[in-house]
C-alpha cells in the first residue's frame, strides 16, 4: 500500500529525464517475498530465463523485513521451503528445531523459528545456482504496460534509474497484488458478504474495512541485571492489545507479535508512516506492560521464564516493517473460500491442487476468530494462481484469490512459498511449450511439483 507513494515521489523527483534501462526476461517476478522465492527458483530451475524485482535491500519479505520469521505448524511445505530450512541449519546457530519434519501438524506441530540472515544466505545461493536467474533488489515497481489483454511490460525505479521490463509472463508476488491491480485486475478487501460465496462463517453484510490486524513485530533479550520499565511520555497504558505470541529464538532471545496490534484497517485510513510512528507507541506500552508484570498473575505471557517475569529484559529491535496480514485478495479464475478450509482434501472436487495447507482459520482484530480446520489439509486450486482478464499474468501470494475467511487460513510463509514454486513451475512449463498460463497441462505441473518434492494429495 505504501509503493505508490513511493513510486508517486521518485517520478515526481526523477522526472522524465532519468537515465533509462531496457531488461528483457523470459519470466518477471515482482516481489521477492515468500513467493517470489519460490516463484523465481522454480522457474529458472524449470529452464526460463528469470528476472526478480523485490523493491527492499533483501529478499524474504515479511520473513526478513517484519521479523515473522517462524514457520507456524503447516503440511504441504515439502518442497523449496524443506529445502532452504536444510541450508539454514548448516548454521547452528540459525535454527531452533533441527528436524523440518516436526514442523507438520503431522509430526508434532511445532513452529520452526530461524535467524532471517540464514533465509537471505540461503535463498541468494540457490538462487544464484540456477545460473538463469537475475535478481534486482531496491528496484520499485510502479507501472505496468497493458496492451489488450496483456501485458507488454513493467516500470521500476532502480537507484535513479528509470526501468523498463520486457517479458513473456509477469508472476505477481507482491504481498498487496499491485501489479495485478495496475494491469487493472479486479479485487475485493475485506469482508466477503454471505450472498458472494455462501460460506459459513461470512456475515450477511460485509464489512469492507474488517481486514485481519497488523502488527509490529519486536525482539527482547534477558540482560541478567534489572532494568528499569519506561513508558514514553504521552503513551498511556492499555494502548496496545494484551495478546502476545511469543517465539523463543535459537539464541534465547523472545520474539514478541502482539497480533492485534493496530486495526487493519488502518491501512485504508493512515498513511505507512503514521501507521509505523503509531506501532513504535504500542511496542513500547507493550514492553512496558510485560516488564512490569507480576509472574505470579501473568500466566500465559510468563511461562516462558517461569517464575522470573521479563524484569531483566531488555529490547534489542523492532521489526523495520510492519507486519500485515491482509490487503487486496485479487479474483482469480477459481476463489478458494472456508468450503474448501473445511471440506479437507476428500471432500474437494477440484482437478488443479498444487498446493495444500491445514493451518487454522485465523482472524486477528476487532472481528477475530480461530478454529482448526475440521478435515484436515485442504487444496488450492492452480486456477487461484490465475487472474481474471490478463493472459499471460500469475499470482503467488497473500493477494491471490482466496476469500477473507480462506486467506487467514492459507498465508503463511510457507504455503505462499510453495504457491509460488507452483507458478514458477507452470511458468517453466510455458515457456517449454509455448503455451499461456491458462493452457498449462495439469497433469503436467502436477507431476512436475510432486518430483520436486510438492505435496498436493
């Protein structure tokens, strides 16, 4: 939400005379995120000549930039996301769990938190082995070129130079769908009303701005000598909700998410920078209000250090983006929605799974709720990949067609990862074949992600 401010001031700055690049790729990645990593490597390991746009310093996302980086407990994330998790604990130090597989629902359940330094290492060395693909970091999408119902071209800034990226397919893994939304794809945000997909748990009338919370997130250390709680002036305490989720990192530092941080739907109403100066307030009374809690009264928030309470702690970091969970869903030729979270694998008639996930249905803020799936792991149609309109654009993200209920299901890191290896693959396959996104053989893909190790069955 905040790139077309960014982009607005850089052409307003730059002007129509800065200098001028023209790439030309086979397959553009725009975002190097979770999907954009696994987009990009499965594709150029697929044999496409691959170009990824990510607009921060390092890739990952909000993995490495909003600090979530713990894979909560999910099935179906055997394949890239296995593999980076066995680069990374080379590092001793960059793990928690040595053993990937206790990461599945299946094999215990437990999360799996890793030093984001270990992801980034991991995913440029993986990436830079494909030999085929070319990786542009600090570069800010800002247009697409639409010519009927295609797309000609992207523009990017680069460090004061104006970009210009020629491609035979577009793979949108930006975590708001903004390439999709500027090739003029259609989109919906926030609650979906019952009469749209009929779902169980969706309103009658839907609330626009009900998007799930977002939340900045913060690291403490234990110092082992007192420390002395501070509350800025002008911060006042209860500012920031009370539930905490909190990860224990291979050095024994906390991780803490206050999940429902700032309502979502701030981000329709405040700018980023008020919304980041709001969130720094809110971790401080946070951290204040931690500090200064009883262990004997805390419960939940102090098992962690038993009976010793988080006195002697201190912070040592506050994520340098904030952590959202939910902006545009783009529609796409297929929308999975709470039938298909509740009706597990058996119960789905789709012929396109390539991907599957079992995560709870997941809602955090003022219109919250949680439950488990009830059947187990569910699917996500290849169809969902596919955005209503353009021929030769992709989806693999946050953003791709899933409803408000499904999406607080399916957007973890992983399962976006492994969406994203599935749009790299289908886009490999095109260029194979010579054939758009939507005339892929299914079977096809389908054999192709189970040979990398996919599960979808």
């Amino acid at each position: 939400m905040g790139k077309a401010l960014l982009a607005g001031a850089a052409g307003a700055a730059l002007g129509a005379d800065a200098p001028q690049e023209r790439l030309r790729a086979q397959v553009c990645v725009v975002g190097g995120g979770s999907g954009g990593i696994g987009a990009a490597l499965a594709a150029a390991r697929g044999g496409a000549d691959v170009l990824l746009v990510e607009r921060e310093a390092v890739l990952g996302g909000t993995m490495t930039l909003a600090w979530v980086h713990t894979w909560e407990p999910c099935s179906g994330a055997d394949g890239i996301p296995r593999e980076l998790y066995d680069a990374m604990k080379l590092d001793p130090s960059a793990v928690s769990v040595p053993d990937y597989a206790k990461g599945s629902p299946r094999r215990g359940g437990c999360a799996l938190p890793f030093e984001p330094r270990a992801l980034v290492l991991a995913a440029n060395a993986a990436l830079a082995a494909t030999g085929r693909c070319r990786v542009l970091v600090g570069t800010t999408f800002c247009k697409a070129r639409v010519e009927g119902n295609r797309i000609a071209a992207i523009e990017a800034w680069f460090h004061g130079k104006r970009l210009t990226i020629e491609a035979d397919l577009f793979i949108d893994c930006t975590a708001d769908g903004d390439l999709c939304a500027d090739a003029g794809c259609a989109f919906h945000l926030g609650e979906d009303p019952k009469n749209r997909y009929n779902e169980p748990s969706a309103p009658e009338t839907a609330d626009e701005a009900a998007l799930n919370a977002c939340t900045l997130v913060y690291r403490i250390t234990d110092t082992g000598v007192k420390q002395k709680p501070h509350l800025p002036p002008g911060v006042k305490p209860g500012l920031c909700p009370r539930p905490v989720h909190i990860v224990v990192m291979p050095n024994g530092d906390h991780l803490l998410n206050a999940v429902g941080m700032i309502d979502g739907n701030a981000l329709l109403h405040l700018d980023y920078s008020r919304m980041m100066a709001e969130a720094y307030r809110r971790v401080a009374e946070h951290f204040h209000w931690l500090q200064t809690l009883d262990p004997k009264e805390g419960g939940h928030w102090t098992r962690f250090v038993r009976d010793t309470g988080y006195g002697t702690w201190a912070v040592t970091g506050i994520a340098p983006r904030l952590g959202v969970r939910e902006t545009r869903r783009i529609l796409g030729e297929a929308v999975l929605t709470e039938h298909d979270c509740q009706a597990g694998l058996r119960g789905q008639k789709h012929p396109d799974l390539i991907a599957i996930s079992d995560h709870a249905v997941d809602i955090h803020g003022r219109k919250g709720r949680l439950y488990e799936v009830p059947n187990g792991p569910y699917g996500i149609p290849y169809r969902c990949l596919l955005p209503r309109g353009v021929a030769n654009l992709m989806i693999a993200s946050r953003a791709a067609s899933f409803s408000h209920i499904a999406a607080s299901s399916c957007r973890l890191s992983r399962t976006m990862m492994t969406l994203g290896q599935a749009a790299g693959t289908a886009a490999a396959l095109c260029v194979k074949h010579g054939t758009p996104p939507r005339q892929v053989d299914i079977k096809e893909l389908q054999s192709s992600l189970k040979s990398q190790g996919v599960a979808i069955s």
